[in-house]
C-alpha cells in the first residue's frame, strides 16, 4: 500500500509549552499506520513557535487528512493544525 507524507504547521496554546514534549504527546495520540517521520521548529512572531511535522499514513484512508488532524487537535497543549502539504510517497 502507498503511503503519503502530510506537511504540517502545529501552534501550541501556550508560549511556554516545551515542544519536545507536544511532539511525544501526539505521537502517542497518532491513530495506527501514522508516523512523525520528521519534524523542526517555526519561530512565528513574539516569541511563539510552532512545531513542525512531516507524518507518513497510510495512502488510502477515508477522510484524506482528517482522522489525522482530528487526532493531534485532541491533544492537550494544541491551539491550531494547518496542513501545508501532502505528497504521495513511492
């Protein structure tokens, strides 16, 4: 089955959350057959960053992105998800 590569923009609630830690935290949330393939950090403005992914899943899910963008939104310290891109992985 193909895989794809989801591109995405997560903005804590807070300036002060450690993003390491949200990044553990919704790696555990991430629905089976997801995975955070890389990530980095975004410097936004006044001190506020956000955390960059790049999470692989499964080509063929209904929904396209939403389970995925449900899941992490559910996750506590999540303010906002803004996909950027998704590319089909070969």
């Amino acid at each position: 089955m193909a895989r794809v590569a989801v591109i995405m923009r997560v903005l804590p609630s807070s300036v002060e959350l450690d993003l390491e830690e949200l990044k553990a935290r919704i790696e555990k949330a991430l629905p089976e057959g997801y995975k955070i393939e890389g990530s980095g950090v975004e410097p936004i403005a006044f001190g506020l960053k956000a955390l960059k992914l790049i999470v692989s899943m499964p080509e063929e899910t209904e929904g396209g992105t939403e389970a995925l963008e449900e899941a992490i939104r559910s996750v506590e310290g999540v303010d906002e998800v803004e996909i950027e891109a998704v590319h089909r992985l070969s």
